[in-house]
C-alpha cells in the first residue's frame, strides 16, 4: 500500500512504500545528517527512513539498510535512517515563513528514554527528524539547525512530561537528525533559535514530535495523573497494597477483598478528580524541585510542614475530619510505596489513601 504526501518544496515529492518513508528530489538536496547510512555533509536525492522491527538487532545496521534500500531502486547516494515506530505514523508539520518553505517528518518512539549526561543503554527506541528547508544555507547555519531541531525535541518531550524513570528525558539513545535544503531561493547563513528560518525549522520540530509521540505510544499532553504517576514507577497496585496494609475490620468493611476492591474503585476515582490530580501534581513538581536542588531539603526535616499540608488538604477534602486521624496513621507508619517516593509525594499520597479509606469506613 503506497501513500503519498503532498509538499510545498518544489521538485521534492514524499511517500511511504513498503514500511518506508521516501522522499525524493529531482535536484540534489544539501545534506548535515546523523543518518546511519551517508551520515555527515552529503548531496542527495533520496531520503528513507525505513521501519525495521522492534526487536532489530543486527550486526552491521549500515549493510542491512543497504540490502533493504537496492529493492526501492532509488536514485544514490541515499541517506538512510531507521526506526522501530510504525512508519504510518509519521508526524509532517509544514510551516511557510517570508516566502520560505519549511517541512518537518518526525517518527518517534519511546520504547527506550534517556536522559543527556545519565548513563543509558543503547536498545531500540528512536526520535528521527528529516527537516527540509526551500532555502540556501551555508554549512554553519546547517549545523545551527541540527542544534536548534535537538533543542526543539528536547522542549517538546519536556512539554509532554516524557520521563526516564524518575528523570526528564532528553530523547532516545538512537535519535538521528536530518537537515536538508534545495540550495534555491533565500540565502541563510545562520539557523539559530533567534532567526525567522531558525524560528520555522524548532516550530516544526517541536510540533511534530509531539505528534509523533501521540501517534505512535498514544502519550497526550493531558493524561490522566494515574498515568503520570505510573511513570515516575508509582503504580495503582502499590497504592492499593499500602492502603490494605493499615486495613482494620470495621463493621460493613471486615471482608479484605470487598475493600480492596472498593479502595481501587476510590482511588481511581479520587484521581479523576480536577482538584486531587491539581494537588497531586502539585506534590509531584515540589519533590522533582528538591531533587534538582532548586529546594534544600534533606531527609524529611521536621521544619518541613508543606508536605504535611498537602496531604491533609487531600485527606479532608475526601473523608472530612474523621480522614485527618486516619492520614496521620499513614504518615507516621508509611507503609509500602510510601518509603520508596520522596518527603513531599509520601504525605501526598498518604492522604489519598487516608481519604478513600475513610470514605469506605464511613459508607
């Protein structure tokens, strides 16, 4: 099955063929690129990203893109790039800016997310950009907007909260960027952020990544705060789990397995919750404050009452009064998943087990 994509670059003419995304050119196109295959400064007229599966391991990824390409039968030399994202679900955000056209094809997956300066593994997991720019650009201003194309990804994962664990994440460990230009029309000699043509290149960038993300993994930028939690490796079950920890027999609630199911029905419905999500998140970019050292803090000190405040406020806002006895039994013992997260998150979440415990005492 072949689609075509229509481009308002001249002579340039974009499909997807045989899981690969092919883009063409009558004339050669100017290339900076970190593609597997004719990486560096090149002249090309044909770009492919080709999809490969998601557990591609192979000794000499050049060779096999190689071998993959001579079936497409396309003019050479060709950059090639790879990734394990449904090629389908390429993102292609164009932007016009002073008679210039700017076109941006971003596959993303997030199979793998690493964060610049921690230690990463390299695995399947890949951000490709292919930007291409209808204008002249000097060799510097490409390497401008390979900088400035890096800066707008890392902005767009930052947007939609993209996370390596309990870190930000910066990209993939096999992200791979082109940038690519007719030679014709307006002379650029810089493609910096502060720049109109630098300006269009981060825009289109930006924008598709994030598309491509939501494409491709289903990741929007308002996701449920169950969701968020889950990435930061706090998940409903070690919710559940703490709250049964304290459990007391209570006429109506003596059965452990009715109340459980009743505390994950509440605490999955405490979440959806505009006001408890607000205070969650808010708990959740306190902690990530302290961890970068923006807020000194250190080993839950008693001076510290912010996160106390928190929990109490999610605590009464649930179960009224009687929730503020039961929360103080969860910040004391801290059961579970409590010990593991951060001094501001324990009481956070000690409150909303506090809160729906109290509403099945109650009920």
């Amino acid at each position: 099955m072949k689609m075509q994509f229509k481009l308002k670059i001249p002579n340039v003419k974009c499909k997807i063929e045989d899981k690969a995304l092919i883009i063409s050119s009558t004339q050669p196109l100017k290339i900076l690129s970190s593609a597997v295959l004719n990486g560096g400064f090149c002249e090309t007229r044909s770009i492919v990203n080709c999809q490969v599966p998601k557990n591609f391991e192979h000794k000499n990824p050049k060779e096999y893109l190689i071998q993959k390409l001579k079936k497409l039968k396309l003019n050479e030399p060709i950059v090639g790039l790879m990734t394990a994202a449904n090629i389908k679900n390429v993102s292609i955000v164009r932007k016009t800016i002073k008679n210039t056209s700017v076109v941006s094809f971003v596959t993303a997956g997030l199979s793998n997310p690493a964060t610049a300066g921690k230690p990463s593994q390299a695995k399947v997991g890949t951000i490709n950009i292919i930007t291409l720019i209808d204008g002249n650009l000097t060799n510097s201003a490409l390497v401008e907007a390979v900088k400035t194309i890096t800066e707008a990804k890392s902005v767009a994962l930052f947007e939609l909260d993209v996370r390596n664990k309990k870190d930000f994440a910066s990209g993939t460990t096999t992200d791979a960027v082109v940038v690519g230009c007719t030679g014709k029309g307006q002379f650029f000699e810089y493609c910096g952020i502060g720049t109109n043509i630098g300006y269009a290149t981060a825009s289109t960038a930006r924008e598709g990544v994030k598309q491509g993300i939501e494409r491709q993994e289903g990741l929007k930028i308002n996701r449920p705060v169950l969701k968020r939690l889950k990435e930061r490796e706090v998940f409903l079950e070690d919710l559940i789990k703490a709250g049964m920890e304290l459990h007391v027999p209570h006429p109506g609630a003596e059965d452990k397995k009715k109340v459980e199911k009743k505390l994950r029905y509440g605490l999955e419905k405490a979440l959806s919750d505009t006001n408890i999500a607000s205070l969650i998140l808010a708990g959740i970019k306190l902690e990530e404050e302290i961890e970068l050292g923006r807020i000194k803090v250190k080993n839950d000190p008693v001076y510290l009452v912010a996160d106390e405040i928190i929990g109490i406020d999610i605590a009464e806002y649930l179960g009224g009064t009687l929730a503020l006895f039961n929360f103080t039994r969860y910040d004391k013992v801290k059961p579970g998943i409590l010990k593991k997260v951060g001094p501001i998150l324990d009481d956070a979440l000690a409150g909303l087990i506090a809160g729906v415990m109290t509403r099945i005492y109650s009920s």
